[in-house]
C-alpha cells in the first residue's frame, strides 16, 4: 500500500529549495561581517598595545612634552577640553613612524601643512633639532610663546590656493587630518607638495578611513569629480570627501609617492589611515 501524499509536501520542499540561494547569500555576508569584525578587533588591539607603550618610549616621552607645552602656553579651552583627549586617536602611529626615520636621518627642514595647534610641530622640532614650518588657515592656534620655545615659523594659508610660501626642499612633510577637507581634486595640490620635498623625503599622513567612516553625504561620488584648484574660489573648511585605502593608494602614486607603510588607527568616530610615504625616486 503506498503512502499517502499530501499535496502540500511538494510545495513546502519547493519553499525551502527556493530559500536556498537566500540563505546561502545570508551565510556569506555574516562571514564577511565576522571576518571584518576580527580585522577591527585587531587594529583596537593593536592600538592599545601602542597607547600603553607609547609612555614608555623616548618618542612617546617627548610627545608628552610637547602636548604639555601646549597645555600650558596656549591659551584654548578646545585644545584642553577636547582635542588634548582625542588628537593622539587620529594620528597613533606617525610619531614612532616619524621617530624610526629621524633616527636614520638627519632632517634640517620639516614642514607642517593643516598644523592646528602644532601638536606634531612640537614635537618634531624637540625630537630632530630640525627648522620646523607650519602652514595653517587659522594660524593663531599656534601661540607666540610655542612659536618661540620650538623655533616654529608660522604663515597663514590654504595649501590648495597658495604656494608654500618657503624655498628649498623640506625633508619631510607632516599632513594630518588635512587631506579630507580638499575642495578640489587632490592630486594637483598633493604634486605641488611633493615638488617642495627632497628626493626620498618622508610624507607623514592620516585622514579617516571611508570604509568606516562611510561617505560624506551628499557630497563626489569620486574623488576624479572634483574640479581643479582655483585660487579665487570660496572654500568651506569641512569634510569634503574620504578615502578609501585604495583610493588613497591611488592619489598618492598619481602624486608621485609611493606608500611604505599603511596602518589604521581607532580614532573617535571610526578608523584612520596612517600612512608613512616617500617622493618617487
């Protein structure tokens, strides 16, 4: 005697079967999750390994120095009340970065573009012996007395609109947080800071990682859609585009550098990219 069969037996397994594709998707995307969970797990883990260390080495030292020194000779309660808290969260990895290449070389000209309140003008300055230059729209963060106690030379402008303003070639530039408020396409302005290095000189860079920070909303689709420098346009000084790893990659390679070392530091709101580059030989 056969059994007897339901008619709705065929349409269940059919269900199922068509779930299949669904789930299979669903199975894939949770293991990327999982798998981009550990890659963050690792670079917090990391971090806090180089925050907890950072005390105990004689760059980390001196960079306490001169984080005291602004504390103490600048008169800015954004600077102590938030930014003394958070600076180190963008750019963790530069200052050993920065340490490891003085100790190589001798550098005598270093220059700082976006300078804020000269945290890593600061510090260069008492960690090499170098000339320090600081470029910055809103010069008047850097106080008289930092100025005179780090021998900092200090002009006002907007690195996409003005030449920089010194001659000579710099032996290593320091661009952090810079790079994401461009208003025009970054590579022009990112040429004309290389030709104002000497050959193998060091650029040191952070910006925010677009893979997690996300992208500027409303803002290019790409980077290549930006328009060209003009020195007579109006600029707004806020976050205009963010980077991906490769697109950044990319931009520095078009700019004439080629990338030594890439890491990603925590940050506030989500990760940074910390890169280490050289001028093209």
């Amino acid at each position: 005697m056969e059994p007897t069969r339901t008619p709705s037996a065929g349409k269940g397994w059919k269900a199922h079967l068509d779930r299949l594709p669904v789930l299979g998707r669903l199975v894939r995307l949770l293991r990327a999750r999982h798998r981009e969970i550990g890659r963050q797990m690792e670079v917090l883990r990391r971090s806090l390994v180089s925050l907890a260390e950072s005390p105990m080495t004689v760059t980390g030292e001196i960079l306490e120095r001169a984080r005291r020194d602004i504390t103490t000779l600048t008169d800015a309660a954004e600077y102590r009340g938030l930014y003394r808290g958070e600076e180190m969260l963008y750019w963790l990895h530069l200052p050993g970065w920065i340490g490891e290449w003085a100790a190589q070389n001798s550098p005598r000209r270093i220059l700082d573009i976006g300078s804020g309140y000269g945290t890593l003008s600061a510090f260069a300055s008492m960690l090499t012996g170098a000339q320090v230059f600081c470029l910055d729209s809103e010069p008047q963060r850097i106080s008289e007395a930092l100025r005179a106690k780090h021998r900092l030379t200090v002009a006002r402008g907007n690195i996409e609109q003005v030449p920089i303003p010194w001659t000579g070639p710099m032996d290593a530039v320091i661009l952090t947080e810079v790079i994401e408020h461009f208003n025009f396409h970054p590579v022009a302005t990112m040429q004309k800071i290389a030709a104002h290095m000497g050959r193998d000189a060091r650029l040191f860079l952070s910006t925010p990682d677009a893979a997690s920070w996300g992208r500027v909303p409303d803002g290019y689709r790409s980077y290549r859609d930006m328009p060209p420098p003009d020195p007579d346009a109006a600029t707004i000084d806020l976050h205009i585009y963010q980077y991906t790893e490769t697109e950044l990659r990319q931009v520095l390679n078009d700019s004439g550098f080629v990338v030594l070392r890439l890491e990603r530091a925590p940050g506030r709101w989500g990760f940074h990219l910390n890169v280490e580059a050289q001028t093209a030989p």
